[in-house]
C-alpha cells in the first residue's frame, strides 16, 4: 500500500503528464501545489514508485511517465471528478440509426478524440418470411424484420422442395410464429413437429437457423466518429506506428465491439487503460465507455477512445452524459 505521500505524488505526477505530455521531474513535481517535498525526497518517492511498475523513466529523459499500472491506480483511488460546464447539447428523438451516428459524432466533437456507439441490439423476431426455390436444393429465405429490414439468405437443403412445399412452409410460419423471438420459434416448433410432415419441418428448422444468423450478423453495428481526431494527438502523430495501430483497431469494428460489448455487462462508467490487459491490447489507447438504455432496459454501449494521457475526468462526464441523451432520445421516439 502506499503511503499519503506516494499517493500525492503519483496523483501530480499523472496529472502534470496528462495536462503537458511531458515525462515529469522531481523539479517540476517540487513546484505543484499541495506537494512540499524537496527534489531529493521527491526523487527517493519517485524510484519508490518506479519499483512499484507505477511509473517508468523513457530512456530520452530523466523525467518519469506513469505505467497502465499507475493510470490504473489514478483512475481507482485518485481520480477527482469536478462536474464541467458543457454548452447544452440534446440528441432528438429520431431514427434509432440517426441516433446513434449523432451521438458517435457528439462524443468525437466533445471529446476531440474518437466517439464509438454500438448500434441497439435489434429483435431477432420476423414480420414476414418467405421461399424461393433457386435450384436443386437451394433455397432462397427472404426476412423481413418488424423494423422492416429485409434480409435475403441462401440454404441448402437435404431435400429438392417444390414451389408448393415451400409456399406451404413460408404460410405456417407466418401465420404461428410472427413476432415471436427466434428461440421461442425453435422451441416451438420443437414442440409441434409431430403435427407437420417431416420434410416441411425440417426445411422450417433451416429458415429459423438462419433466420437467427441473419440477425446476429446485423445486431451488433458500430458507429465510429473522428478518427482523425488521433492526428491532433501528439502520442500518436510523432509515432506512425502508434496510429497505424490505432487506425487497425478501427477497421477491426469487431474487435471494438468485443471490448464495448464486456464494458457494457456494467452499469455505469468504465475505464479501460491500454496495456493493462488483453482487454485493451493497445498501450496508448485507452477506452471510456457507458451502456445505455431503451424505456430501462441496457440495449448498447457507447464510449471515448483515446490516449492514455486523457483527461478521464472530463471523458467520464462526456460519455455518461452523451448515454443519458442516447437513453432519453431512442426512449421517446415512437
């Protein structure tokens, strides 16, 4: 455990490297406000720290920068958030997917790094199905969701259906099962087999399977805003190898939808510092994220990504007011 002294030190330390992206000396650290230690005392806590793995000097100076170790314990026990003044900004309510790409780029425009926003779990529950027969054993399954998203799948069949067999098959689903969750369709269905000629439900099982594909593929959408944002970023623009790393993680969405996905099984803000874990497995990329909700319910996340040397208690503001907007603007639209 640390003492008040370390504590005090570390937490002007993390903040004087936040605020100037400077490795921070005893000298400077002797002159913060609050820390009357002279530089000797000051350099005797700081190899303290160092040990610890909170701190690490880089071999171009003599200054000292914190560790994910030492981001980690800043954020945990140091952290003071002042609530800010930001102008006023609301997210009407509209279109779900207008939603979320205005909150993508709210958070971007507030933060100035990137804004992400999982799109809302959609129903995996069907208005209106139909087939088509392409070929021998080949069907075409047509979904449409209560949405009205249409989706268009191909299966293959043990079987060669007839026009007749399939409108006969797309006609019992239809009438029995719209509106239902696919799971509740398979059960049922489950449940039903008895009464349906065999052919029939087993080309009715194949459409619910892919039918429940369908949605898991479209589900999960993310919406990235201000990428760019990263070049104005002097951790990233004076290391090309640093942003390329950032841009790949952008272009890899199902990697940020892994990791939006684990900080959306919480309630609240949570931070994931680079480096830390394989949670975040880029060193200088941190994430700041919320769930947020549809009429009380946890449907999404949304969140900051950024620098390490972020301001977290300016980010945790943006990203938990940006989830309350989201929350109230897809809650209210009819």
């Amino acid at each position: 455990m640390l003492d008040d002294r370390s504590k005090l030190l570390l937490k002007s330390l993390v903040e004087r490297y936040i605020a100037d992206g400077q490795p921070v000396g005893s000298r400077t650290l002797s002159k913060s406000p609050g820390l009357e230690l002279s530089p000797a005392t000051i350099r005797n806590v700081m190899s303290d720290l160092e040990e610890l793995g909170l701190i690490v000097s880089p071999h171009t100076s003599a200054g000292r920068v914190p560790t994910a170790r030492g981001y980690r314990l800043f954020v945990d026990t140091m952290l003071t958030v002042h609530p800010q003044q930001f102008a006023a900004h609301s997210l009407a309510p509209d279109q779900p997917q207008k939603v979320i790409s205005n909150a993508a780029h709210l958070l971007s425009s507030l933060s100035q790094f990137v804004g992400v926003v999982i799109a809302p779990r959609r129903t995996s529950a069907f208005r209106h199905m139909e087939f088509l027969r392409l070929s021998e054993k080949r069907v075409l399954v047509i979904i449409v969701s209560p949405e009205g998203d249409v989706q268009n799948r191909v299966i293959y069949t043990e079987v060669d259906y007839s026009p007749s067999q399939l409108v006969e098959a797309a006609n019992f689903l239809n009438s029995h099962y719209v509106g239902l969750d696919i799971e509740q369709v398979r059960e049922r269905l489950k449940n039903e087999v008895e009464i349906l000629r065999s052919e029939i439900a087993g080309l009715m099982d194949a459409a619910v399977t892919v039918n429940s594909e369908a949605m898991t593929e479209t589900q999960d959408e993310v919406v990235i805003s201000g990428e760019r944002n990263l070049l104005k970023v002097t951790d990233f623009s004076s290391d090309m190898g640093n942003l390329r790393r950032a841009f790949a993680l952008f272009e890899q969405k199902a990697q940020i939808m892994r990791l939006l996905d684990i900080a959306g099984q919480a309630e609240g803000v949570r931070i994931f510092i680079g480096g830390e874990s394989q949670v975040v497995p880029f060193e200088d990329l941190s994430i700041v994220s919320a769930p947020y909700e549809v009429d009380g319910k946890l449907v999404g996340t949304l969140g900051v990504i950024g620098p390490t040397r972020m301001p977290y208690d300016r980010m945790i503001q943006i990203v938990d007011i940006t989830a309350k907007l989201v929350s109230n603007a897809l809650s209210h639209h009819k």
